[in-house]
C-alpha cells in the first residue's frame, strides 16, 4: 500500500468505527418511556420514604433534647447489696468526691 491509499484506509476504518459506536449507542441508550402510573408509583414511595426518614429525624432530635435536659440533674447513686457470704466489698458509689476525680 502506497501512502495516500493507507491515509484512505486508516480515514474509512475511523469513520466506520464511529458510525458503528454511535449506532450501538443508539441502539442500547435504554431510552423507554416511563408510563403516568409508574411515575406515580414512584412519588407516592418517595414521599412515604420522605415521611418515614422525618420522622426518623424528629425521634432522634427529641431524644437528643431529653438527654441535653437530663445533663443537669445529678444521678443518683444507689446503695448496692453485697452477698450474704461476708465480703467486703464497699460501695464507691457514696463517695462522689472518688467516683467524679
């Protein structure tokens, strides 16, 4: 093959490759139509999904605001039983000055 008849052949294989990519894209771009009751279909879960993650979101506010209001009240320390076998555990829990240092 001579020069100009390589630059002919090398210009007709690009251009037939792009005709050929561009018809399977064509072919396969998955461009159907989406029917009115689909669509509705799909608003209708969306806003019920939409719903349930407010909800979500107003549950753990809330309970992010109660654990904000209980901060300021000081537990309580209860007393706790030992066994009757005569150990001697003590109970820490008494002593704040220990548990909070």
């Amino acid at each position: 093959m001579s020069g100009p008849e390589f630059i002919v052949a090398i210009v007709a294989i690009g251009c037939i490759t792009g005709l050929i990519k561009k018809w399977m894209d064509n072919r396969y771009s998955g461009t159907e139509a989406i029917s009115k009751d689909e669509l509705e279909e799909l608003q209708q879960t969306f806003d019920q999904h939409k719903n349930k993650m407010q909800k979500r979101v107003q549950n753990l506010e809330a309970i992010v605001a109660d654990e904000d209001d209980n901060e300021n009240i000081e537990p309580e320390y209860r007393q706790i039983e030992t066994s009757s076998s005569g150990s001697s555990l003590n109970n820490d829990l008494k002593q704040k000055d220990r548990v909070r240092s």
